[in-house]
C-alpha cells in the first residue's frame, strides 16, 4: 500500500497563537512540513492568491470571520478543509460543511480524530491531482484529436480525397516522416487555411 503524501503545503489559522503553535505541532509530527499561519480570512484568502496551498485547518472563530464562509471558498478550490468549532456546533456546522467536502471536528479537539481526518483529506487531494492530470492528458488528448479531424476536412474538401484517404494520408505521412499525426494535421491546416 502507497503511502500518503503529506508534502501538502497547509494553513494553520486561529486568533490564538497556542492554538496555532498546537496545531501546527501535530501536523509537524504527522509528517506535514509546510506549515504556514494566519490569523484571518483575509490572510488566508491573500497567502492562497499568492501561492499554491494544498490544506487549511481553521479553529474557529478567526478574527474577520467566523470562518464557514472561507471553508466553503477553500473547499470549492479542491482545497482540503478542516474545520475547528465548539462541540455543541459540530452537528449544525457539519450539515453545512458536508456538501463542500469540507471536514468539521469539535473542539476540544482529539488527536486521533484530527490525524485521520488529515489522512483522510490526503488521500481526497491526491485522488484529486490524479484525476486533475487525467483531465488535462484527456484534454490535450481531445485537442489533437479536433485539430487531426479539421485537417482530415481540410484534405477532403481541397483535394476531394474520401474520409479514409485523408486518414490514411495522415497516417502514412505521420510514419514515413517519424512525426506525430498531430504535427502533420497542423502542417496541412497551415497549408490549406491561409
């Protein structure tokens, strides 16, 4: 079984720095090494326009706001989001939070709950980057693959070749010149769009 990664880089936020010192100490020792804080929802907001951020972990409340509000802006960035608040406000915070993926554990905070709740929000931001790079190898894929059927229509319509001739020319030129079809469909494009 692989590993969690926990190179995440991760925002611990709360008004109060024992609390920050705390927290910051338990995902030290679980391993987590990029540790930055604040003590706003306007810090945060401005620490993840200015670099890229993998996790936040907000003791609530912070001391612009009360910190569901930032959660949900975190979370609808693929961010992993740990939520802090009072015991009796787990439930109704959670209803909240839960559509958003967005983790809420009541306070005062036990250690094995935060550890697994880390584990667990690992294991969703490395899903996450999975399925972000299959994405964008699909997009590049489909790409291709439109700039090969403009080229494809370009061969039929200015040298009235058949759909498989235009294919097959693609292919044969693509084999006989040890270059990829996609290279010879944007020669062909530039030939015949201009």
């Amino acid at each position: 079984m692989r590993s969690l990664n926990k190179s995440y880089t991760c925002i611990v936020a709360s008004k109060s720095e024992k609390n920050v010192d705390s927290l910051s100490s338990m995902l030290i020792q679980n391993g987590y090494t990029k540790v930055l804080v604040a003590d706003s929802a306007s810090r945060i907001r401005s620490i993840v326009a200015e670099r890229e951020v993998d996790m936040i972990i907000v003791n609530t409340p912070l001391v612009d706001d009360f910190g569901t509000n930032l959660a949900i802006d975190m979370a609808e960035k693929n961010l992993g989001v740990v939520l802090l608040v009072k015991r009796e406000m787990v439930d109704q915070v959670s209803y909240k939070m839960e559509p958003y993926g967005a983790v809420t554990l009541g306070k005062p905070l036990i250690k094995s709950e935060f550890v697994q709740s880390l584990n667990v929000i690992s294991a969703m931001l490395q899903k996450i980057k999975l399925l972000d790079r299959q994405k964008k190898t699909l997009e590049h894929h489909v790409k291709e693959m439109k700039l090969i059927t403009r080229a494809k229509c370009l061969l039929i319509e200015q040298l009235a070749m058949t759909e498989e001739e235009a294919h097959r020319y693609i292919e044969k030129t693509a084999m006989d010149t040890s270059r990829k079809r996609v290279h010879i469909a944007e020669d062909i494009i530039s030939t015949y769009e201009n």
